[in-house]
C-alpha cells in the first residue's frame, strides 16, 4: 500500500507555498457502521440487528492558511482508520438448532481527508470544516462466531479479504465527503468528526444491494508539532520579540506576548495585557478590568448580580436555583403542574384517577372504568352473572379419564363465552379438580389439561387469552371427604371464579 503515502507526500509538498505550515499528529475513536440496502426479504427488520463497531483512527493532519493570518485555511491529512460492522442475534432455540451468531467485518483503510477548515475566535478557536476524503483499501478480516442450542460452537474467520472490483471483492479505492467542528487552543486541537463513503465499497455476490456505504462518527484529538514551518517563497515577517505575532499587528513589539493579549505580556493568561489589568498577577475578567469577580457559591454568577449569593443557581434566575413552587421535588421546569404536589414519575403531577372513581391508576386494577374502593377500583360483579357461571360450572363434564368436553358441554361453555364478551372487564379463572382415585401425578396432569382445554375452547370463541387463566389442583382441594362413588364424583369437578 505505498500509492497512499506516494501521493500524499505529493500533495503536501505541493501545498509548501501556500503559507504557513503546521504538521499535527492526531487520534481518536470513533463509531462505524454500514448502511446498506438490498432486496433480501425482511431485511427491514433484519439490518437492525446490525451495531456499530468502535474503532480507532491516527495520522497525520496539516494546516495551511489560504493567506498569512486568514482565518480560511486548507487542511489535507492522512490516516489509518478501522472501519466495519458487527452482528450479535439470537435465535428461538424451539424453532432453531442456532441458539446465537455474532458476525464482526474488520475493515482497515488509509483515508486521506482534503477539508476547508474555517477558525473564529482568540485564545480558544472555534473551528469547522468539510471536504471530500481519498479512501484505500489496507487490510480486513472477517469473523463469524456460531453457537448452537446444545452448547456446541464454530468460529469461521477470513483475514485475507479478496480485492478488486467484481462482486465479493472489497474496492481498493472509495472517495466520500467528511466534516469537523471543535476547539483549537494552542497546539491542542479537539473535533467531532463524521464522515460517509460515497460509492459502495463492496458488491455482495448473492444478492442485490443498491447501498453498501461507510459511515463514521467520532472524536479527534490531536497536537500540532514545533512552530509553524514557513514557506521558502513567502515574504520574511518581522518579530523581534519572538512571540509568534509580527511586529506590525504586535501592541509590545519588543516584550513577548500573547496573541490573546496583542503580543504584550499577560503574566496571569487572562488575555488583558499587564499593562492594561489592574490584577496582573490574578486571573479576571475584561468586565473588571482584569481582576476577577467575587462568586462565594461558585455558581458562576458573580455575587454583585447574584440574588442568592450563598446558594449554588443559574444564571437564567440570576444566581438562584431552579425554583419549585409546589415543593414536591420537581422543579418547575420540569414539572408539568409546578402549582400542585406531584411525582417525578408523572413529571410532578399528582397520580391519575383515569376513570374519577376515587382509586388511583397505580391501585386501580380496571383504571378506565368505574369501581368500588374495595374491589381495588373495579366495579362489582352482578351476583346474577356469578350464579349463571357457577351453574354453567356443574354442566362441564369430560370423556371419562381424559380432558376432551362431551358435546353438551361445548354449548354451556359457548353460554359463558357470551357472558365474557358482554363483561369485558371480567376475567375468567379456570380450575381443574379430580377425586382421590389413581396416581396423584397423573390426576394433577388430568385436572390441568381439564382447565386448559376449557381456556382453548374459550379463546375460539373469541375471549382473550390474557383474560383466561387455567390451574389444575388434582385431588387436592377436595369439597368433601371422597369416600363414597357419589361424593368422588362431586369432586371430579371444574370451578369458574370471575374477578375483575
């Protein structure tokens, strides 16, 4: 991968004569993804199991100013990036043998950034810029990890991608468009970085995929070298105090200085030149002339506009906190009823009473209709409605020894199915009971699949499952003593229990 280097050292050199030069080393990490679109069925869904991998990127960055002290400067670069993608599902073990796949793409590129980099400000420089970026292919591998439901696993890896332009390849070369903003100050440069590929840099060879682009986003940090290197054929600046500002924009031409301070000295580095700070051994402010302001709770607010001067606020209530009328916690800019006692979790509202009957939603098991205190805000069932269940309960009889209903307890079964669906906010429980005849075990599986075969038959004729709920007891909730043939069969039975 020498191309690279060659035509980057090219394009540095070339760019000697613009003007001042600085070279930075620089770094940082950053979040890559893929975008990609295709044709694969259910891929709407399926791109989502796809995460950004954290890499890392270093390199080289030069500055050159466009004109000597222009704040418009063109700043080309060259760095090693990790770019890709990663993939972690898992997999219903009852419909599949794959319990979890995790599927990583190491992709590793050298990126030559050409950006227009604009500065404002003095000491601290606001600075943003943009351009298009050069990409080259530099290494790859891809890693494929499989494990299965019974505990097994294989790992597949690939560090030797393929090259080149036919489907299955990855491009050697790829151009996008970047951007940057951040801080200067000094050496020290901070930015936040994003960048996008703008040709698809590979073509799956199975199936179509109209996007198949990089894109990053990051964190720079970087540290300009030595002082500026000046160009050969620019015109020689005078300085004779040798503090980096020319004598001609230089308030103290022979004292070094601060450009912050227009070349003069600034013992405390406030920016306000000695000669002009009546602290200069302290750091202030300009307001003051250079002496710094009295802030006893530190809130940053000085305690001559400070209305709370020994209480930590904001400056937006000039010095005092956030306030909170109705005490409850919530200050009022978070709270939706600053004037009434509420909870953080309803922004600092009172708890709601959705349907007014009294009983708030958090204790209100039927919170959107009318009911009783004691019933925990549910209305109260009608004793008519609990007496046709219960004698529709007598009527369910099964196959002898086994959970099918005889065909005269499907019609008493679709009987309660009416009454749910006239009531419903009536929940049904279905209880399964048997006599003491037989094996314990198999009269506790008899009795669940007894209640559960009424819940299935309830759900096909249109209840909800979530308001059927089925439990078999076996023999263990007698209603008698079972010694007589009458009294086990009075204890073959099914119970129905309403509630709300």
């Amino acid at each position: 991968m020498k191309k690279p280097f060659i035509l980057f050292s090219g394009l540095f050199l070339s760019c000697y004569s613009f003007a001042q030069i600085r070279v930075a080393i620089s770094g940082g990490a950053h979040l890559s993804e893929i975008i990609e679109n295709n044709n694969l069925p259910g891929w709407d869904s399926a791109k989502n199991e796809f995460k950004p991998r954290t890499g890392a990127h270093f390199g080289f960055i030069a500055n050159m100013p466009l004109k000597p002290g222009g704040k418009l400067s063109f700043q080309p670069g060259i760095l090693y990036y990790n770019k890709g993608r990663k993939l972690d599902a898992a997999f219903d073990t009852s419909t599949s043998a794959l319990a979890r796949t995790t599927f990583t793409q190491y992709i590793n590129y050298i990126d030559a950034p050409l950006n227009l980099v604009f500065r404002a400000g003095k000491k601290i420089k606001f600075l943003v810029g943009a351009g298009p970026y050069l990409s080259f292919f530099f290494s790859g591998k891809v890693n494929v990890q499989n494990f299965y439901s019974d505990g097994t696993g294989e790992t597949f890896e690939n560090d030797d991608l393929p090259v080149g332009k036919k489907p299955g390849q990855y491009k050697i070369f790829n151009l996008g468009g970047n951007a940057l903003a951040g801080f200067e100050s000094g050496r020290l440069f901070l930015t936040a970085n994003y960048s996008r590929g703008l040709y698809d840099f590979f073509t799956p060879p199975n199936y179509i995929a109209t996007d198949y682009k990089h894109q990053v986003y990051g964190v720079t940090l970087g540290i300009f070298l030595g002082k500026p290197v000046i160009a050969e054929n620019q015109p020689v600046i005078r300085d004779r105090d040798k503090d980096g500002i020319a004598d001609d924009k230089d308030s103290c031409p022979n004292e070094p200085g601060t450009s912050a301070s227009n070349g003069c000295p600034d013992q405390d580095a406030d920016g306000i030149a000695d000669k002009d700070d009546k602290c200069p051994d302290v750091t202030g402010s300009a307001v003051l002339k250079g002496c710094p302001f009295v802030d006893n709770d530190g809130d940053g607010v000085s305690d001559s506009e400070d209305n709370c001067p020994s209480v930590v606020g904001t400056r937006k209530y000039n010095g005092c906190p956030v306030p909170d009328t109705d005490k409850d916690g919530v200050n009022d800019e978070d709270d939706v009823c600053p004037t009434v006692p509420g909870y953080g979790r309803y922004a600092g509202c009172p708890i709601p009473d959705t349907d007014g009957d009294g009983v708030d939603d958090e204790k209100d098991h039927c919170p959107n209709v009318k009911g009783l205190n004691e019933k925990n805000g549910c209305p109260k069932i009608e004793q008519e409605i609990v007496e046709k269940v219960n004698l529709a309960a007598r009527r369910i009889q099964f196959t002898r020894n086994q959970a099918e209903l005889l065909p005269e307890s499907k019609k008493v079964l679709d009987e309660i199915a009416e009454i749910l669906k006239e009531k419903r906010d009536l929940r049904l429980h279905i209880e399964g009971h048997t006599s003491n005849d037989g094996n314990l075990a198999a009269n506790m599986r008899l009795s669940l699949a007894r209640a559960e075969t009424v819940k299935f038959y309830l759900q096909s004729r249109g209840i909800e499952g979530h308001r059927l709920k089925a439990q078999g007891f076996g023999p263990t909730q007698p209603i008698n003593s079972g010694k007589t043939e009458s009294e086990k069969s009075q204890n073959r039975r099914v119970e129905l229990k309403l509630s709300n």
